[in-house]
C-alpha cells in the first residue's frame, strides 16, 4: 500500500472525504442584488438571496471541508446569527474554513465543485473561478458546471445548485 505514514508502526494514515451542498433562490427583480459565484462577481446578473453573498460554489466548498473534518457545517461556523457577516464574501468564508479545518491538524488536498444552473456560465471563467478558490483555500480547487435540462428550479431559472466534495488528510508531526 502507498500513503502516508505514522509514526506508529504499520499504521497507514487515510485521507478524508467530505460532501457539502448549497442552493440558492436568485433574489427577486425588485431587490438589486449583484451576483457572486464561484468567487466571482458577474456583472449585470442577478445575484442571490441568501445572508452573504450567496456564492454557493464557495459555501458548498466550506460544507464539505467542514464535513470531511466532522467539524459541523456551515450554519455551526457562520451561521444567520452572526450579524458581522451579513454580505460576506464567499472566498474570504472558504478561507475562514480552510483555517478551521488546519486548526483541527488537517490539511487540504483538493476540493471539487460543481453548480447546476442555466446562468451564470461557468466554463466562460472557469479558470478565474479555481484560481480565485484555491487561493482561498491554499489548496487546489476545480469548479464545474453543467444544466438540468429545463428541470427543477435550476432549469427553470429560479435559483442554483452545487455540490462539492474534499480530500484532507492529518498533519502528521516530524519525528
């Protein structure tokens, strides 16, 4: 077998995975609200409802480190109860759950997202989406995206959906 090892002999350290998810109602036409996802900011689309920013990708991101880490969800960290992050950015609350996750003596090997959606369309900035993330998170991120074919809410345009998953795996310290 390959992977990292223990100090204690014989012992094979196994990576974690994680699952998270987010969905978000695009804000109605009366209430201005900019569209963030994936880390980006979208000019001229609406944005969506939501206590922050409302960046899906990213909170997807936070639920599955959060998850692979079994240390709660993002509700637990970041919750509707923490009036000071009202419109908070998405990356900046990545970043905030990669550190929790690395307090916990993690690190992050990868994370991946997907969105469903007919807008925004990622794959026009794709590129810009994972550098902005894994820079976020200090480790690699891709993003995805891809339609439900006119079903749901997703197909009928009335919001999005992501899902992401994570690979950590424990810190081990120098002997």
């Amino acid at each position: 077998m390959t992977g990292p090892i223990s100090s204690e002999p014989n012992r094979i350290i196994l990576p974690r995975t994680g699952i998270g998810t987010d969905v978000h109602a695009f804000a109605p036409a009366d209430e201005l609200r900019e569209l963030w996802v994936a880390g980006l900011h979208w000019p001229g689309e609406q944005g969506l409802s939501g206590h922050s920013d409302g960046d899906l990708v990213a909170h997807a991101a936070c639920d599955a480190l959060f998850s692979a880490a079994g240390i709660g969800d993002l509700g637990a960290h970041f919750g509707v109860d923490r009036p000071e992050l009202k419109d908070a950015s998405g990356a900046d609350l990545l970043a905030e759950a990669a550190r929790l996750v690395r307090a916990e003596g993690f690190e992050i090997g990868n994370i991946a997202v997907q969105m469903m959606g007919n807008r925004p369309k990622i794959g026009k900035r794709r590129a810009e989406a994972e550098q902005v993330l894994s820079e976020a998170a200090g480790a690699p991120v891709s993003v995805s995206g891809t339609t439900s074919d006119g079903l749901g809410f997703p197909g009928n345009n009335e919001g999005l959906f992501a899902v992401a998953t994570a690979l950590i795996y424990p810190v081990q310290e120098s002997v």
